[in-house]
C-alpha cells in the first residue's frame, strides 16, 4: 500500500509531498495518525492510501480519482515527492 500526502493549491491542483509504502493491512487508525502529521493542520491538505505496488502507480491512480476532469483545464497532479507525470 502507497500513502500520499500533499495539499490543493489555489488552482485546484493536488501537490504531492510525500509518498510511504505501507504494509496492505495497515490499521485505518494509523494510516489517519501518518496522514496528520503529514499534513500538520493544513486547511488544504490531502491524503490517500492505494492498494498498489509504486509510487508512480499510487499516483496515477490518484489523478484519475481525485483529480481529473473532463475538459481542456483539468487541473494536475504535480509530484513533488518523485517528480512523477501522470498520464492525463
């Protein structure tokens, strides 16, 4: 399992901040108690676990769920953790 962390910028776009690979029956409670102290309080922060194999996969996955919209200005997922693309 993949846990990322990041935060939506004023443009609607999810910034990746940090990635952790989690074992696949990690409790809820603490994958909640990672992603908070992550996240710090933010007003804007994000995070979600993925039952995948990678970061780039993980994130992929979150593009498409979160994130994607149809049309011309979709906003993106920029990865600052890895500096992955996604595939839009």
């Amino acid at each position: 399992m993949i846990l990322l962390v990041g935060w939506w910028d004023r443009d609607a776009n999810l910034i990746i901040e940090s990635s952790r690979e989690l074992p696949d029956d990690t409790p809820r409670k603490e994958l909640e108690a990672e992603a908070n102290r992550k996240m710090n309080g933010d007003q804007n922060g994000w995070a979600a676990s993925f039952l995948v194999d990678s970061h780039k996969a993980a994130c992929q996955e979150a593009y498409e769920t979160h994130v994607r919209e149809p049309g011309i200005d979709s906003p993106k997922l920029i990865d600052e953790a890895e500096g992955f693309t996604v595939e839009t």
